[in-house]
C-alpha cells in the first residue's frame, strides 16, 4: 500500500512540473476570464447586473468584482490576480486592458 502511495505521489510530481507553465498562468487566467465576460454579458448583451454576477460566479469563486457603469469598465480579482476590461464599441466589444 506504501509503494502505491508513493508511486502515486511521484507521479503527480511528475505531472505537475511538466504542467508547472499552465499551473501559474491559471490564476491570471481566471480574473481576465471573469472580467471579460461579465463585461461582455452587461454591455454587449444588455443583460442585468444581478444575471451578469451570477452568470461568471458559476464557474470560479471571485474575491472582487466591480463595473464601472459610467466608463463600461469591470475589474474582476481572483486568486491574487487583477484584470480589467472594457467595452470598445458595438462592433469591438469589450476587451481587456493591459
């Protein structure tokens, strides 16, 4: 039982460092994700902000989400990472900024 313990921590070593470039993108993945959606859901969509919240909650926990009604801006925080996105145009959408 020992040896299949170990085996299976070896191997998930094993994997996470020939994932390790994924792994620590994740978390910017997650607050850009957030961003760009809930913006995309409020301003290209026109959909409420109470069906916007719950539409990108449903996926991963965020600790800050805040619009900016008056500029078409959300700032989406989660797991230590800040993204911001904002809506361009009727034809551009929104897109998140640097």
């Amino acid at each position: 039982m020992k040896r299949v313990a170990w085996l299976l921590v070896v191997a998930l070593c094993g994997w996470a460092w020939s994932e390790r470039q994924a792994l620590g993108d994740f978390p910017g993945i997650l607050a850009a994700y957030s961003a760009k959606e809930y913006c995309s859901c409020r301003f290209v969509m026109g959909f409420t902000p109470e069906y916007c919240d719950a539409y990108v909650k449903q996926w991963l926990p965020l600790s800050h989400l805040q619009e900016n009604t008056l500029q078409r801006q959300i700032t989406a925080q989660g797991l230590g990472q800040r993204a911001q996105a904002r809506w361009q145009g009727p034809r551009a959408g929104c897109r998140l900024l640097p």
